[in-house]
C-alpha cells in the first residue's frame, strides 16, 4: 500500500506524542503519550491491511522520507 501525505503528517504529530504506535485494521489511528495526559485520535484516507505495532515511530518516519513515493507492505 501506499501511505498518502496527509497520513505520513498524522504519524509526524504522533510521533511528538508517543514514540510507539499499535495500527489496527481500517482508517483509524490513535496514540496516547507515556504519561497518558495526550490522547490522539484521527481517521486517515489510508485503510491499513492488518495491526501492526511500531516500536519507533521516529525511525520509520525516517526512513519513509529517505524510500520516497514506495509500496509499503504489511506482513
């Protein structure tokens, strides 16, 4: 799949939230920050396949910047 800008800045502002990330399936993504004070939730134009857990948001982002415009698969 491929992951829409709008998307990419949502994960950018979770990322100041939460370093961690658990995606369920469908459009829906939300975080809440260690001290469990910030609660984020937002409905993207992306529809994620299966759950995944992001141990580092911040890496990842990374390193979707340097991948530029690429598939993304979720296994």
């Amino acid at each position: 799949m491929k992951i829409s800008k709008e998307t990419m800045n949502v994960l950018k502002n979770f990322a100041t939230i939460s370093n961690n990330l658990r995606i369920y399936p469908g459009n829906e993504l939300a975080t809440i920050s260690p001290q469990q004070s910030i609660f984020a939730k937002a409905t993207v134009a992306d529809t994620f396949p299966v759950e995944a857990c992001i141990y580092n948001l911040n890496s990842l982002l990374e390193l979707f910047s340097y991948m530029g415009d690429q598939e993304v698969e979720f296994g």
